[in-house]
C-alpha cells in the first residue's frame, strides 16, 4: 500500500462550467501507473427568446415572451427555464412567460436556462418593456 498518493489533471487545460475530469494520473513511490477515463463536456445553452411587443401598448400591458433557446434543433435540450421580469415578478414556465405591467417604466427580461446535464447559462434584454 503507498504512503501517499498524488492526483495530477491537464495542468494548464481550461473547463467549461459543467465540465469534469478528463483524466487522471495516479502516482506512487517509485511506480507510475496511469489511467483514462471518458468524460463528457456537455455545451452550455444559448438562450433565446422573443416577444409579441410591437409598438406597446396601454396599462395595464401584458406582453407575452417564448422561449426559443434549442428551437433550430442545434444545442442542448432545456428542461427548466426561469424568467426574471423587470418588475420583480418572476416564473418559471418553460416555454413562455407573461407578465402584467401597470407601473410605467422601463424593464429588462431575463431567461436562465438549464439542460437535463445541469448547464445553464441566461441572457437579459435591456429596456424590452419601456411604457
């Protein structure tokens, strides 16, 4: 049985967030014995939504937002989605999401995703409800 063991990973390579290790060097007092395991880099999403604001509208607005995020078939599945509102309101529909406004102001949407492998990322629309 050694008296010590060291593990040694890529120094020097770079991970994404939902990436694990790649490999793995096992060594101990004089004997180096090597092992490769296979680990799966899963890809972030890129969120993606829209909505049906044209021009605006009077108060109370109620604009509704539909997730796109994997829609043109390329990029991971998504499996939760949570929309942040502008007004504090927030939801967790996975497909879209409306909101009542009844204050004037301007708002920022934002939508996090997440994939069944727990990657997630979100992107936000500056001002996309200004009334």
């Amino acid at each position: 049985m050694p008296l010590g063991v060291l593990y040694i990973l890529n120094v020097g390579s770079t991970y994404p967030s939902c990436a694990e290790i790649n490999s793995l060097e096992l060594l101990t007092t004089c004997v180096i014995d090597s092992a490769s395991i296979n680990i799966i880099v899963n890809p972030l999403p890129i969120p993606n939504f829209n909505s049906n604001i044209n021009f605006g509208g009077c108060l109370p607005f109620s604009p509704i937002f539909t997730n796109l995020t994997g829609s043109d078939g390329n990029g991971p599945g998504v499996v939760s989605a949570i929309w942040e509102l502008g007004d504090g309101n927030t939801t967790d529909s996975l497909n879209s999401a409306t909101n009542i406004y009844s204050q004037y102001g301007c708002y920022n949407v934002t939508l996090n995703v997440t994939t069944s492998e727990g990657c997630s990322a979100d992107t936000t629309v500056t001002n996309i409800v200004c009334k």
